[in-house]
C-alpha cells in the first residue's frame, strides 16, 4: 500500500488552536497513470464472431430489453435456454462491460449457465472469456484469473486460436499488474504473432498497445510512444471498424506525452478522447481519461482544472464501481490540495482515500475468510462420514464375526484367483512391454546405422570434392601467374589465355562453396540475387570455356543460338552453374569424336536452355533417381575423371529456386538432351 503523509492544518472548534498532522504523497500519480493506460488498453477485445439467426434475432428484440443507460436485467431469467440465446447475452455483456460492468457481469454469468446445461462447449468458453475481462477492468484480479484459465483451456481443447490469442493476452496483463514485465511482453508478443497470422488487426493493435504499456511500467517511455503510435496507426486502418481502439491508442499517448513533457500535444489527445468516451458511454475509459488529464493540470499547476478533471474521474468511478479508480482519484485529490495550501481539503481526500482503502481490503478479507470457513467445513463433514463409516465398519464386522470362517476359504481362493490373475496380467502386460522395447531399440539402432551411413557419405564426398578441385585450381592459377609474367610474344592469345583461365579458376571456386553448402541448398537458404538478364553471352561464352577443355577428349562443344536475346530473371552465378554443370556431365560422359550441342531458344513465354550429347544415354532405372544427392549412376566418365554424384541435384535446386524446370529424355544408346526453361520477361 502506498504511504500518504500531510502537513494540514485548520481551526478546532474554538477556531483557534491549529492542528498539523504530515502528510506527503510518494508514487501515486505515476503508478496511477501505469494503471489506467493499462485498464485501457486491455479493453480492446476479440469477440467470436456469432451466427446469430432469426431466433437470436428475436430473442433480442422480444426477451431481451437494453435500454441505453443499462442491461435490463430482470429480463434475464425469460431467455430461453438456446445457443442463440446464450450468444446474444454475451454479445450484450460485451456492449455493456464499460458502460455498466455489473449488469454485463449478470448477463455473462447467465449466458456461461445456459451454455452449461445444454452443453454448448464454445459458450462455455467465451463466457468465462467476458467474465474475466469484466472483472479485469474491475480490479478483481483474482477472480478474473480463474475465468481467464478456463477459457484458455476450454479454447485450447476447441482449437480455437483466435480466443486462444485473446485470452493470453489478458492473462499476460496479469503478469504486468505483478510487475514481470519480460515475462509479459513475452505472452503479448506471442499472442500478436497468431493474431497476425489470422488476420485478427483489432486484436493485433490491442495486443501492441499493451506491449507499449508493459515499457511504459518499465519506464521506457520513447519505446511506449513508438507501440501506443503503432497501434493507433492500425486503429487508423480500414481493417478495424470500431473507433474505439483509435481512441484508447491516443489516450495512451497523451498519458505518455505527459511523462515526456510534452504537455499541449497531450491536452489535444486527451480532450478529443474525452469526448468520444462520452458520447460512446465507455465510462470505465472515460474515467481514467478524466484522471489522465488531471494529472497533466496538476505537473502545469493548473490547480483548479486539475481539481474539476479529478472530481469528474472519481465521480464516474464511484458511479460504475471501479475501486482502483476509486483510489487513485482521493489519492490525487489528496496532493493538489495539498500543493494548493488547502491542508483541510487534502485531510478530507486522504481520509476517504484511507476508508476506500480499508473498505477493499476488509472485502477482500471477507472474502478470504469464506473461502477459509468453506473449506473447514467441508472437512469437518469429510470427517464425520469417516467417522460414521468406521462405526458402520465396526458393527458389520460383529455381525459378520460368526460367519467369517464360513467364509474364510471361499474368500481366500477368490483372492488366490485374483491374484492369479493380477499376476498373468502383469506378466503379459511386461512381456508386451519388453517387446516394444525392443522394437523401439531396433528402430534407434537401424535410425542410428542411417545418420552413421549418412555422415560418412558426406565426409566422403567433401573429401573428393576437395581434393579433386583444389588441384586443378592451383593449376590453373600458377599458370595464370606464368603467362602473366612471359615475354611479350603473341601478346594477344596470352591475354585471352589469361582471361579464360582466370574466369574458370573462379567460377570453379564458386561451384566449391555452393557444393560445401549442399545443405543450405536443401532448405532453401542458398541465396538468390535475381536480377533480369540475357541467358546468351552467359552461355556463348561457357561453351568457349568448355570447348577448349572437351578439346583435350576430341570432343566439339557448339553454341546453337536460335533466338536472341532471351531475357529473363535469374542468379547469374547460380545460371553460370548450372550450364557449367550439364555441359561438364555431358563431355564427361561423351566418347572421343562425338559433339555436345548447347541450344537457346525460345518456347511460348520461356526461354529454353538444352544441353545435347551423343554419350550413351541413360537407363530408365538411373533416370529414376538422376536428380537425387549422391548418385552414383551406371554409367561411367569415358576419360576417367572423378564424380561425386552431386551435380544434377544441384542443378534441380538452384534451377528451381529461380522458378525454373528441368527434365531430362534419354534412351541407352541414343544420348541424352537436358532442358532447362524460365519464364521470358519483357
């Protein structure tokens, strides 16, 4: 409880001898303007949306009068007991929580009992869901805990998620009046997640705003106004109808306004929210904004509208029953008084202050006590039907005294059978066990023997993979180094030597990390820098790179260019690996004298890439797993050079993370053609 001191001084009866009693406020205002921006901002609520039909309908216009200042209660006990019934009660309980809290309470507690009794699960739900908010806003917080629990777990059973979202959200503002704020910003933070994903925006804006709240708890006053300014931003947005969040947002932000200073900004924010909380009749709003701007009079010493904002809070608090408002008004009453010099006034809000104080705390009390007097009774009477049954024990066992060795035997062998059996069921329940069991460790070992198989396969591919290109790379790079250090002779071919030899020594270092990087290629994390262009000089120049190396085999490698250009959006390191790829296999299993044939063209709306070869083709078998990591294939390089089995997945991947196909056709004996197609752009 907070500490309240004055100094106060008036006349006795005599009006003459002055009294002092010291009275200094310490917190009250700051931990007062934490609590209503978070009563505010946990009454933006997610209703589900009810399928009301023509008896609900009637149900409203016939049996349930609401007038506007009120729920008219006394009509409650004529609903009939019908889902649509308990679905308009709670849509009426949700109309009436800030305006009239008690009668939603009556109407909600009447809903959750009709909802019962004709076993409507999901109304069941949303009941407890609007009882724990009303009794939230109320200040109520141990009973609201309990209906919000129920709610989480009866919505959870349902898989319902977007109350799921909802209720957490006003559990984690339990965690906030407990001050874990990390704990809280954690809940709001995942509840705004699922809310996002279900497209729910009033209840993702209600969620930001009490994130805001939890840093405004914890001082952080910038980051507050940077959720309360997000918030009112999808409060401002066509997805929410309701003003309502709109409003409470910039509520918050002229509370924070006022711990920044920034006085008039916040004036402007408050008065308008005052004016729509008015009209709208969300009292339970519109007497924290009414303290809100109390506040903001009292740090610019504007004592006499600071005192009228003051009484207009805590008469509508007292109107609606909201005692932490209650509180905090007498409380702030108490010190502008005080720095106004009117010690008597200040002794008078203090003293109201204490009273409220302690009628909440005997109430609470009382209600301890009941719940304390309830439980003893129960086992008082737990007790006594012990006792009565130890005394009925008692007497039949001296009735039954004669009769026992009569029945001795027959009871033994029944017991002897049911021990029997016990015995057997056990047996075969620990031998069904010890089978599972040993399925189970079968399984792990088998599980086990493929995680071994599948490491060695990778530790044996990276270790060809490294050992076959480095040394070819080294290669090539010192005899770069060379011809760029020779004479001048026929200047000219060297240059192009050098630059042909350069150009694959890098892309070959490229290939290198993108086959190290295998695994990121099958979760799609292999980076994609797309960008438009032309698949043509790409191409012309690969198949002069791989003409001078299939040289060597006696095999000629030809560009057939049938249309250009062929624009399109791709990778180009990630196209140059691919053709570099198919153009690599197909020498590689080419015979001396044979041709490999790279041919562009266009097909429709894509640009189509194919790599020729007149190798031996490919069985139907092989074709089958042609793309998968690792294969080994049956047929063999003619010129004896190394394969890991890894390409033509990479080739697949890559093509397919930049929205391309590829396909092969292939007959043993007739070669093999590997296209390749993207979309065309403009």
């Amino acid at each position: 409880m907070r500490t309240i001191y004055c100094i106060f001084s008036f006349l006795n009866s005599r009006g003459t001898t002055p009294f002092y009693f010291k009275f200094h406020l310490t917190r009250a205002v700051n931990r007062m303007a934490v609590f209503f921006s978070f009563l505010m901002a946990i009454s933006v609520l997610v209703m589900p949306a009810f399928s009301v039909d023509s008896e609900s309908s009637k149900l409203q216009q016939e049996q349930i009068t609401v007038r506007q200042e009120a729920v008219n209660v006394d009509n409650l006990e004529q609903v009939s007991r019908t889902r649509a019934a308990a679905d308009s009660l709670q849509a009426l309980a949700d109309r009436a929580r800030n305006e009239n809290p008690q009668s939603a309470i009556y109407a909600a507690l009447e809903s959750l009992d009709i909802s019962e009794t004709i076993g409507y699960e999901q109304g069941v739900a949303t009941a407890n869901k609007i009882l724990g908010s009303i009794y939230l806003l109320l200040g109520d917080y141990e009973i609201a805990l309990e209906y919000l629990i129920t709610a989480l777990e009866l919505n959870s059973e349902l898989e319902n998620r977007p109350e799921v979202g909802s209720v957490m959200n006003m559990i984690a503002s339990l965690h906030v009046l407990q001050e874990n704020y990390d704990r809280a910003i954690d809940y709001y933070t995942e509840a705004k997640m699922m809310m996002e994903e279900l497209g729910q925006a009033e209840t993702v804006g209600s969620l930001t705003m009490n994130i805001g709240v939890a840093h405004y708890y914890m001082e952080n006053y910038e980051e507050a106004l940077a959720h309360y300014e997000e918030a009112r931003e999808i409060g401002e947005s066509d997805e929410v109808e309701n003003l309502r969040l709109y409003m409470i947002a910039i509520t918050n932000i002229g509370n924070v306004l006022i711990e920044l200073g920034e006085y008039t900004r916040a004036e402007d924010y408050l008065t308008e929210a005052i004016d729509y909380f008015r009209e709208n009749r969300l009292n339970v709003n519109l007497s924290g904004t009414h303290l809100y701007l109390a506040k903001l009079y009292h740090r610019t010493r504007e004592y006499e509208k600071a005192l009228e904002q003051a009484e207009n809070g805590r008469a509508l608090s007292e109107e609606i029953e909201q005692s932490q408002y209650i509180l905090e008004s007498y409380e702030l009453l108490a010190q502008i008084y005080e720095e106004m010099g009117d010690y008597e006034q200040a002794y008078i809000n203090f003293k109201k202050h204490y009273q409220e104080q302690q009628f909440v705390f005997n109430e609470e009390s009382s209600k301890q006590i009941n719940r304390l007097q309830t439980q003893y009774e129960v086992e008082q009477k737990n007790q006594e039907i012990e006792l009565l049954n130890t005394e009925v024990a008692l007497q039949e066992a001296e009735v039954n005294r004669q009769k026992l060795w009569r029945n001795f035997l027959i009871a033994g062998v029944v017991m002897l059978a049911i021990v029997l059996v016990l015995l057997f069921r056990y047996n075969s329940l620990r031998k069904q066990a010890n089978v599972l069991l040993k399925q189970r460790q079968k399984e792990i070992e088998e599980q086990n023997k493929q995680l071994v198989r599948l490491n060695e396969e990778k530790n044996e591919f990276l270790n060809i993979a490294a050992h076959d290109l480095r040394g070819p790379l080294s290669s090539l790079v010192g005899v770069a180094e060379l011809l760029a250090h020779s004479d001048e002779t026929d200047r000219t071919s060297r240059q192009e030597y050098i630059d042909i030899i350069k150009e694959s020594t890098t892309r070959m270092l490229n290939m290198i990390n993108d086959l190290l990087d295998v695994n990121s290629i099958e979760n799609n994390q292999s980076r994609v820098n797309a960008a438009k262009m032309d698949v043509v000089p790409v191409a012309d120049r690969l198949a002069e790179i791989y003409r001078a190396q299939a040289a060597g085999k006696n095999i000629w490698v030809e560009a057939d260019i049938r249309f250009r250009p062929l624009k399109i959006n791709a990778d180009e390191s990630h196209l140059r690996s691919i053709i570099e790829n198919l153009l690599s296999n197909a020498v590689k299993f080419s015979e001396s004298g044979s041709s490999v044939t790279i041919r562009l063209e266009k097909e429709h709306d894509t640009a189509k890439i194919t790599v020729i070869d007149e190798g031996p083709g490919i069985t139907e078998e092989d074709q089958k797993q042609l793309f998968g990591r690792y294969t080994r294939l049956s047929n063999k390089p003619t010129g004896d050079e190394s394969s890991v089995g890894l390409g033509l997945y990479i080739v697949k991947n890559l093509t397919e993370a930049m929205n391309g196909r590829i396909r092969c056709e292939s007959a043993p004996g007739k070669g093999s053609k590997f296209i390749v197609t993207f979309p065309l752009v403009a």
